[in-house]
C-alpha cells in the first residue's frame, strides 16, 4: 500500500514515534466484527468480545457471511468494531430507560442504526435516514431484519429536518468523509483521496450540521463520527460547530486499556481509533450537547391536528391483530392495501415525522389485504412481536434454508393448504405456502441470494454463528 504523502507526513507529526507501527497495521488485514442482536440470539461463548460493546465480537477471520441464513435472519450484523464505540456515547449521555426520539441522519446501510434500536428502548422512536434512495432501500432491508418494531426510515436531504424544530433527544450523524480510515479495506479510498477533497468534505459536514441543528432539542446530544483522521473534519469542525452555536464538549469515561486515543482541541474532546492500538479500523467521534437554542421543544400531538396516518379498519385489525404478541400494545394502521403496527406510544411522534419527511418503512408491516385473501409479510416474519403460535412453522437444514433464501423450490415433504413459517435453528426466515404438496416461495426477490451454492454440498464448508 502506497500512501498519498501528504497524508503520510500529516500522520507522522500526529503520532510521531508511533507512526512506524501504525503504517505497519496499516498492511495487514482488518479484523471482522459482528455485533449480535440479543433478541434473537444468545450470545456466541467462544468468540472475543469488543471491549466496548455489549454484544459486539470478533471473528477469526473472515467467512463467506452471505451463507449463513442467520445473517439474514436479522440474528447479527457485520459491523466495524470502531463505530460500535457509539454504544458509550449514548449510554454515558442519556437515560436509556427513557423514552427517546432519536435520528440516525446517515443511515445506510445500517450498522449504527440497528445498534441504536438495540439500546433504546421500546417506547423510543428511532429516524433512520438515507439521502440516497437506492441506499434507503438497503436500509429498510437491515432495518426490517433488526425487527425491533419502532424505527421509521426516511429518504430526506438534510436541511428537510429543519422542519423538526427542537424534536430530537439524541442525533447521530456519521458525516461523509474523505475516508483515511479505511485506506486498507478500500484500496479506492486512497485513489480518492486528496487534500483538497478533504476540504470540500469538511465544508459539506459543516453544511449537513447546520442543515440539522435546529431539530435537536435544547440539552440534546449530538454525537458526531467520521471513517478519517484529519482535524479539519473532526475537532475543528466539532469546535467550529460549539462556536457557532451553543454547544458543550461532553468527555466520556472509559478503560485506558481499550487504545482508544483522546484529543483535545479549542476545549473539543475527541475520541480517535488507530489501526495500531485498537482491533478496528480508523474513526474519529465527538460528543456535543446543545445548550442554546429554541426553549420550546416540539409539540406533538393537538385536538385539531388531521394524522397522516391511517388506523386500520376494525375488521382488517381483527384479522392479523393475533399475530403479534400483546397487540393492545400498537396502533394497526393501513395504507392501500398493506397493514402495519407502531408501537402505541411512539405513534404521536411517527406521525409528525410522517407530516413533515418522505417514510419509506415504518414499525412492522405485518400483512396484504386484499378482500377476503390476506398474505403476512417479510416484516412480520422478522418481527422480535411475532406470534409464532398463530402460524405453522418449520424449521429448515442449512441447505433448504439456503435454497429458500435463493427463492428456489424447496420440498416440505408434508401437505396442506396454509401459510408456513420457515425457520432455521428456530430463527424465522420468513414465509412459505403450501398448496398440496407444493410450496410456494414468498422470500422477497429484491432480498434473495445470489451467490451460488457450492456442490456437492458440504455444510463444513458453510459458516454458522452458532457454530462459531
């Protein structure tokens, strides 16, 4: 790896002696990482744990993910394990036990996002946000596999969140980058980069903060975090943003041991991951609270106020209502012919989200109605609400899981004439009818592998978590 040399004499006065171990971790492999969704699976026993995340672990090296069915049974992610450090950002800021409205401003594909619907709790809103469709749509997919139910996500340009005033308790926003911290997964990233590209860069991350600022309430937490290691998109921009606006740096605590490195600058605490002292690769986070600012926080909720959102017929209700557990617990909403559930108390919240931003998937959607036929959907299947009493279910070997995911034709070796819940390791997968001895496969297309199985088949040669 040749690196830009500007970039190389930067780094070498940042970490002087040091620099020689950090070029050298810069040309080896990056560690893998997963993060578990403990509402789903237990927790893997033999596998090294990311000392700063609950249900983050390390691999030993790197398998073919995409064969594992509970990867797309939403039973972990493949994320980078210096970002899951945004787990003490909000555990040391806010009251987690709290119901909170937080936004996710860059969310795709959905690493934070997911590790943000893990941590809140069920009576908080979660936006996830993507400006780029094509990228949303990913999104929702991951989000949708998370399955916890009260995430909304939105495919808005920033500067529409203006229209929130004073909404958010808690913003992440994981700003576009010149991307020096993933010069050695990205061999593209050093192509790119270029000193005048990180200027623009730190312009538009100056731009995006603006654009969003006025959303988060008076006293609400932003917690900022880039993939580089320039001071111009990180403490400066951090303190140019305090100077502009009322803002306090907020110091977290944590174990020295860890090698994360903490910075200083114009009374900015900055928490910055090197190759060579952290198993992860390059990123930089801030922590700020707003301290000025609109005192009057958004009102949600009027007598008068007409909703967006619409409340599912009573008899549409009384045909899916069964399916999740403790359905009291939702609003059952329609649009068209797709019925979907929102945790009741976040429902006030949604709406104005609803009012304002372009949604592209909210809470669960649990079924398509049409007349007397009704077919549950991929979101249901995923759900941590599903009631899996309502349904038939079956659980499938790694090869008929594989298949299924594949959306081939796959063999039940049974008869009737119902829907039927596929699992693998009692993981929903998602659904299945059965007509005779015929199986229909409703595994969503635009979800479906396409990487080839190998043959013979061996499941040696396939990773599972839960043979980790």
């Amino acid at each position: 790896m040749e690196l830009p040399l500007s970039f190389a004499q930067r780094m070498q006065h940042i970490l002087g002696a040091e620099y020689e171990a950090f070029e050298s971790a810069l040309q080896k492999a990056p560690p893998i990482s997963i993060r578990v969704n403990s509402q789903k699976l237990q927790t893997p026993g033999q596998l090294q744990q990311v000392p700063w995340a609950e249900n983050g672990y390390y691999l030993p090296e790197r398998p073919l993910f995409t064969l594992d069915p509970l990867l797309h049974a939403g039973g972990y992610y493949v994320q980078e394990a210096s970002s899951m450090f945004l787990e003490q950002a909000l555990k040391q800021t806010v009251d987690l036990s709290e119901p909170l409205q937080v936004l996710d401003l860059c969310g795709a594909p959905g690493g934070k996002s997911t590790h943000l619907a893990s941590l809140i709790s069920a009576d908080s809103l979660l936006v996830s946000n993507e400006v780029i469709r094509s990228r949303a749509s990913i999104l929702a997919e991951n989000i949708a596999k998370w399955g916890t139910g009260n995430v909304l996500v939105t495919n808005n340009d920033p500067r529409e969140f203006g229209k929130l005033t004073s909404f958010f308790d808690v913003m992440v926003v994981d700003a576009p980058c010149s991307g020096e911290g993933m010069f050695r997964k990205d061999a593209g990233a050093i192509q790119e980069w270029s000193e005048e590209n990180v200027k623009l860069c730190a312009q538009r991350q100056q731009r995006i903060l603006m654009d969003v600022w006025g959303a988060l309430k008076p006293g609400g937490i932003l917690i900022y975090s880039t993939c580089t290691w320039n001071e111009a998109e990180n403490e400066q921009n951090m303190a140019w943003l305090a100077g502009q606006e009322q803002a306090q740096s907020i110091k977290l605590d944590f174990d020295q041991a860890w090698g994360v490195v903490n910075t200083t600058l114009a009374g900015i605490e900055g928490y910055r991951f090197y190759p060579h002292r952290v198993q992860g690769e390059g990123f930089f986070m801030a922590v700020l609270r707003k301290t000025g600012g609109d005192e009057t926080a958004y009102t949600i909720g009027s007598k008068k106020k007409k909703y967006k959102l619409t409340h599912a017929g009573k008899k549409e209700k009384a045909l899916v209502q069964d399916w999740l557990v403790n359905p009291e617990n939702f609003e059952w909403l329609q649009h068209n012919e797709i019925i979907s559930a929102l945790p009741a108390a976040i429902f006030e919240a949604a709406d104005e989200v609803y009012q304002k931003l372009y949604v592209i998937y909210a809470g669960t959607e649990v079924a398509e109605v049409n007349g007397k036929k009704i077919k549950p959907l991929q979101g249901l299947a995923l759900s941590k609400y599903l009631n899996k009493d309502a349904f038939q279910s079956i659980n499938l070997e790694l090869e008929q899981a594989l298949k299924y995911l594949r959306k081939e034709d796959i063999s039940l070796g049974s008869n009737g004439n119902n829907w039927v819940l596929l699992q693998y390791q009692d993981l929903p997968l998602g659904w299945a009818k059965q007509i005779g001895n015929r199986i229909n496969n409703y595994y969503p297309k635009e979800w479906r592998i396409r990487m080839e199985l190998p043959q013979p088949f061996d499941t040696k040669q396939i990773f599972t978590l839960l043979n980790s």
